[in-house]
C-alpha cells in the first residue's frame, strides 16, 4: 500500500464531509466526554491541579486542558507508565485492560512508537489500537490521535456518504460498538457492492496522517481537536443513519 498516496484519496473524499460537520456543529457545545473528579488522585496530580481541573465545567475544554497537562507530565517524567495506566484505565475506562509487568509494558510501548516510524504496525497493535492511541495521543498531541471504535464507525459513515468510496477503516471492538448495535456499521457495509476495509497494519498510521492533512484546512487550532470533532459528532451521526439508511428486498 503506498500510504500517502491512499491518504490523498481519502483526504480529498472526507474533506467536504469535514468542513460540513464542522460548521454544522460546536466543538464546545456537543462534546461531551464525561471527566469523573475521582479518576484524578494525589499520586499523579497536585492538589492545585485537581482544584484547576474540577473547576473547569465545560467537557471539552475540560479535556483539552487534561490533554496539555498530561502530555506535559509524561515528557518531564523519568516514569511514565502511571501514566500510560491513567490515560488507558481511568481516562479511557478501559476496564477490562489487563495487567502487564512494568518491564514488558515499556518495552511494548516502545515498540509501538517504533513500528509507528515504520508506518506499519503488528496484529498486537492494531489489535489492541484503541488502549495504544490514546496513551499516543497524550503523549505526542500535535502527531497521533485516538482512534476507537466511535472514531471509525463515524468515518465510515462520512465515506458512505460521499459514495465514492473503495475501502474502510476497520472497526476495532469496544463499548461503542453496542452503542450503535441497531445500526451495525460492519453490517451496513456488508450490504454494499464489493466492499472492503483497509489492512489494519497501516491503517493507524494512515489515519494520523489524515487527521493532520485535514486539520490543516479546517479553521481549528489543534491536530486533535479534529480527533476530538470525530468523537463527539457520533451521536449525530446514530441520528443521521435512523433516518438514511433503509433495506429494501427485492422480490
């Protein structure tokens, strides 16, 4: 696959589906991914931090501070596998993650953000890219972003809607996958002529240079915040589907 070639093709796909949903909705208002004050603790916070997080009322701006704050910890820290768990286990409420010597967990970890150079990733990466995103995410805001199963699922819609797609982003496992339960995206896709997904050793790097192309022609401050637009629009995008997506049987 050569990557920057399949990163202009869907760039030049998506961009329009992008800049509506951008200027359809506020960034600030619809975002709503709860921050709960317990997941936060002495250990990895200050009590000043904690007063400054819990103060901030807004979710959005709420975790775009977390972003900052954390990123900031993990590059000035000798230590950061705390870190790593907090970002996959309380932030990300992953609870079914499960343990990993601290040893093995680092040098995985390492490993990734290798790969990453490479441009392609192992099955224990790509198997496992919704906990590995966003602890890279964290840790290098401007360069990898989330990708989840939310994440993709919107994508996809966004392809369907442009009808002029070849291929789809693979929908990793997750909670939000029974969110939309009724409205099954691998089964919509199913139904479509000669449909196919991309090869999940590329597709999160393939995807990090997308949010990057596109972030550059969308009147945003931050990489992330298109992330973050994807995340928060899925509601919407359940309500669209209701409404668009019909099954006709032919006799």
């Amino acid at each position: 696959m050569n990557i920057n070639e399949k990163v202009d093709q869907l760039y030049n796909q998506l961009l329009p589906q992008f800049q509506y949903y951008i200027n359809e909705y506020s960034l600030e208002s619809i975002y709503n991914f709860e921050v709960k004050s317990e997941i936060f603790n002495s250990d990895l916070f200050s009590k000043n931090e904690i007063l400054a997080i819990n103060k901030i009322t807004n979710l959005f701006e709420k975790n775009d501070y977390l972003k900052i704050l954390i990123s900031q910890k993990i590059l000035d820290s000798e230590y950061k596998l705390n870190y790593y768990d907090w970002i996959v286990k309380k932030w990300g409420k992953i609870k079914n993650k499960k343990s990993v010597e601290p040893i093995k967990y680092k040098k995985l970890i390492e490993e990734f953000y290798n790969q990453l150079k490479n441009d392609k990733l192992r099955s224990i990466y790509y198997n496992g890219i919704s906990s590995y995103s966003k602890i890279a995410s964290f840790e290098y805001l401007e360069k990898y972003f989330i990708y989840d199963s939310r994440v993709a699922y919107v994508l996809n819609w966004m392809l369907i809607k442009t009808n002029e797609f070849e291929s789809f982003f693979p929908i990793p496992d997750g909670r939000n996958t029974d969110l939309a339960k009724y409205y099954n995206m691998n089964t919509i896709i199913s139904l479509l002529n000669n449909s196919k997904y991309l090869d999940k050793k590329y597709t999160y790097v393939l995807y990090c240079k997308l949010i990057i192309k596109i972030y550059k022609q969308l009147n945003l401050s931050k990489p992330y915040y298109v992330e973050m637009l994807l995340w928060a629009i899925f509601d919407e995008i359940i309500e669209e589907i209701k409404c668009n997506v019909k099954i006709v049987i032919k006799k």
